[in-house]
C-alpha cells in the first residue's frame, strides 16, 4: 500500500491542550569523536563534516531507558510544581525498552513513585514523542485524563554495533519528558499531521529479537540485534518528509514562516536539520540544535532540544513553535504549538 501525499484539513482537539513543563536527563559519561576513532576506523573530521556530530552521553552498563526516563520526567514535573501523584497517565516513547516487557512505563511509574497513573509504551522509531503527544493529547482533550506526562528515553548503545563505523558515531543515550495538560484557550497544540509508510523498514530496522525471528545463538554472533541502515536513503527521505510536513503545519494554518520563533527538528543529523530549514527558509537561529553534543537519542531529540531552547529563552507564551520528526517506518510527523507558558 502506497501512501497518500496529500494532506487533509487541519487536525484540532475538542479542547486547548498543550504542555506545560519539560524535563531533561543524560547519563554522565561523555564519548567524544576522538575516542570513537580508537574503537572503529573513523575521524573526528569525518564525523564532523559528514553529521555535525562532537560528542555524545553513553549509559553505564546496568542502566536502562526506564532510568533515564524517571529522571526526565522529575525534572518536568518539579519544574511545574506538581507531585508524581497528580499524573493520570505515562506514555513512555523508546525503541529500547528496558525488556519486551512489561513496558517501561510501568518502570518510569514506579521508580518516579506516580501512584495513580497508568500508562503504556509507544515506539514509531524517532517518531515516537510527537506521536505520544498527540496520543496525551488526546486522552487529556477527551477528558479521559487531566495530567499526562510523554517521556522520551532511549538507550541507543544498547542496539548500537559498537564495532560498526556507520552506526555507532551517529546515536547517543538520552532523555527528555513533558507534561501535557488543558492550557488557556487558543494556545497549546493547534494542529498535527503523522504518518507512516512501511516501505521504509528494509532501511532502518534491528532484523532479530522480535516475534518474526526470535533470539538464538545465531542471530547474536550474525549481530542481528543491532541497527542495520541504508544512510543515504534515510537521509533523502527524511529530510524531503520533514520540511514537507513542517510547511503544511504552517500553510493549513495560515502561519507566515517568518513568524515561527522555534523550529525543533528531530536531530539525527546537522545536514538533515539544516537542509529541512532551508527549504522552510528559516533562519538557523530558530532552529532548536543540540545535535553536536548528544547526537541522536531517538526518542529524547525533540524534548531535550525543546527543554534546552525553553532554557536559553527562546520562546515565550503565544509564539508559534513547529515540531517535525522523521524515523524508521518510515514514520514521520509534524506538529504546530502557540505556546502557553
Ligand atoms: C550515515 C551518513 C552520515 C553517511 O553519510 P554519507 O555522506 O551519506 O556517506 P556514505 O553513505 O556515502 O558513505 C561514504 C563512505 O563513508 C564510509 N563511512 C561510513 N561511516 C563512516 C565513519 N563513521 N567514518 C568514516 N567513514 C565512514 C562508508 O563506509 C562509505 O565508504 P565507501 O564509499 O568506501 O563504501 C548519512 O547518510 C546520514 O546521516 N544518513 C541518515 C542517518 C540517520 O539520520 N539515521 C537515523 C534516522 S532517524
């Protein structure tokens, strides 16, 4: 099945929803370009020039997405003044849960100690925090919930080859939470598009592990159980997919570019972020970029870029803020936020 290149009418909610705090965690330990060069036949220069990529954050041994991720979210949940207990509900977005299951939510509810919430795990690959915000939003617009909190946390050197040079430069451990709540009218979450397009697994996926071919010795010693990519592929797609979606966010809703004050791009790479950019002729300084210090963690891109560009001041309440995202699936997604703190 092909999909549909055409775009619908703007999607709303029935009430105004948007978040209302964000939190970040990294693990300590930095790995910078040059000691990668001593592990795999790399460059510095090469990792530079090629990702915009100086460094990242690796886990120690024993720690799990579910780890990063409560830490995440005490950060958020502090900033906002709110207890564990004021949450309905968790949705914790990772592609390397801490097992198959249970699910990391459950992991991130007890180790935050969020007593009265539910909640499940959500994985569209990259694309994983904006599609669990949309499905907070949902829950929260419908009044099913009050409180919602998405937690973006991936520990990508768990599925990294640390001896293949054209994956492990580019991903890093992370993570990043926010709470998604009822917000003033008019502002919050105004519009959202995702999609997906299955054609695009062969060039993006960990082969073994799952149901289709289990675990066995074999898989491990073929190592099955870590990333395989088609780079250039990837890199083609997401950058048409991600300006594409990004400038319907902008045109359905009659937003001038020129009046969008922060563009968060998931940051897979500094070439892809700033082609999508350029085609949205943006300039780079509204463009949220962490990429040169963390790489890409996955799921945690997009809110750690988002609570580090809240930080240095670069939105305040009613400015337009798009989000776009693009990850294996293929699945990609944009958002559009006036923002309501
Ligand atoms: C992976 C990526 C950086 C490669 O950059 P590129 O300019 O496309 O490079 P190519 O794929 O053409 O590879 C060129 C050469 O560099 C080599 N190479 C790959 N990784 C390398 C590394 N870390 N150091 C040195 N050389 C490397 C390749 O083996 C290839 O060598 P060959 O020509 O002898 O076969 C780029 O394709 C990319 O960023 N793609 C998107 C990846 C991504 O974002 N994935 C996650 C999406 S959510």
């Amino acid at each position: 099945m092909t999909q549909d290149s055409s775009y619908g009418p703007t999607r709303r909610y029935a009430k105004s929803v948007g978040i209302t705090a964000t939190g970040q965690y990294y693990p300590e330990r930095i790995v910078d370009n040059h000691e990668l060069s001593k592990m795999v036949d790399t460059s510095n220069e090469w990792i530079v020039s090629r990702t915009g990529i100086h460094e990242r954050r690796w886990v120690e041994p024993g720690v799990g997405s579910s780890d990063l991720g409560a830490k995440a979210l005490e950060m958020a949940l502090e900033r906002r003044g709110l207890k564990a207990d004021d949450l309905d509900a968790i949705v914790a977005c990772t592609v390397t849960p801490d097992m198959l299951f249970p699910c990391t939510a459950a992991l991130i509810q007890t180790k935050s100690g969020a007593s009265r919430a539910y909640g499940f795990d959500l994985n569209a690959a990259c694309s994983s925090f904006i599609f669990g915000l949309s499905t907070a939003a949902g829950l929260v617009s419908s009044g099913a919930c009050k409180r919602v909190a998405v937690v973006g946390c991936d520990v990508m050197t768990s599925i990294a080859d640390k001896k293949d040079r054209n994956t492990i430069v580019l991903f890093g451990d992370g993570a990043g939470a926010a709470i998604v709540e009822e917000v003033e009218e008019g502002l919050g979450i105004l519009d959202f598009e995702h999609r997906l397009d299955g054609r695009g697994a062969p060039f993006l996926y960990m082969p073994a592990g799952g149901s289709l071919k289990p675990a066995t010795a074999e898989t491990v010693a073929a190592n099955e159980h870590c990333i395989h990519q088609h780079g250039q592929e990837v890199y083609k797609n997401a950058v048409r997919d991600m300006a594409e979606i990004s400038r319907v966010m902008l045109d359905r809703n009659g937003v001038d570019p020129k009046d969008l004050k922060l563009f968060v791009p998931h940051q897979a790479n500094n070439r892809i972020m700033e082609a999508a950019a350029k085609r949205l002729e943006l300039p780079l300084e509204r463009m949220a970029n962490n990429i040169a210090y963390y790489a890409n963690t996955t799921s945690a891109t997009i809110p750690t870029a988002l609570h580090q560009s809240l930080e240095k001041g670069m939105v305040k309440k009613g400015d337009y803020v798009v989000f776009a995202a693009f990850g294996a699936g293929f699945s990609w997604g944009g958002m559009l936020l006036k923002w309501a703190y």
